[in-house]
C-alpha cells in the first residue's frame, strides 16, 4: 500500500522507489510521489486504498491518469490544487511514456 492503511504515515517515496525499482522504472517514482501528494491535496484528505480491489480514489486517479476522466468533471477543488494536479498528471503522463519509449529501445538492442 503506498497510502492509508497500516502504513499510513509513513514515507512514500522510498516505498514507490523500491516497488518501480523492481521493475526498473525507480526514476519514476518522484513522479509518481508528487502526483500523490496534489491529488490529495485537490482531495482535501488521504487517498483511500483499496485491500482487494481499488478504491474509488484509486480509480478515479487511474482515470484521470490514463485520460478517461476530466478533473473538472470529477474532482471539486480550488483553482490552485486544480492548476497543479493537472500539471503532475501531464509530467507524470510525459515521464510514464519517456520509460516506455526506454524499454521499447533497449528490447530493440
């Protein structure tokens, strides 16, 4: 769990940077940290985390990370928080599709 749950508390980015280390993307997890922290920010709390499946946070932001959810249509927060996350969303989008590109040229090797 990277958020909520018996965790709770403690710090994320050295839990997100051992779990994409596994697969060698451990670069994205300041990415993935700050896309975390706005979220919760635009939320106004802690993200909840699903046990077997996902929450409606953990949805919601898979949503609005992969494009199939518009912020303003799913999210009520101020301006500012609106203004950032949607800037984390695009930087963690560009750095997602960066590591992709990466493996897509070192399988070709």
């Amino acid at each position: 769990m990277l958020a909520g749950g018996p965790r709770q508390g403690a710090p994320r980015l050295p839990r997100l940077h051992a779990l994409l280390s596994a697969h060698d993307r451990g670069m994205l997890a300041p990415a993935f940290d700050s896309l975390l922290t706005l979220y919760e920010a635009a939320l106004g709390r802690a993200i909840v985390v699903g046990d077997t499946a996902l929450s409606d946070d953990e949805r919601r932001l898979l949503g609005l990370l992969d494009g199939s959810l518009q912020r303003h249509a799913c999210l009520d927060c101020d301006k500012g928080s609106a203004s950032t996350l949607d800037c984390a969303l695009c930087s963690t989008r560009l750095m997602v599709a960066m590591a992709a590109t990466a493996t897509r040229a070192e399988a070709l090797q």
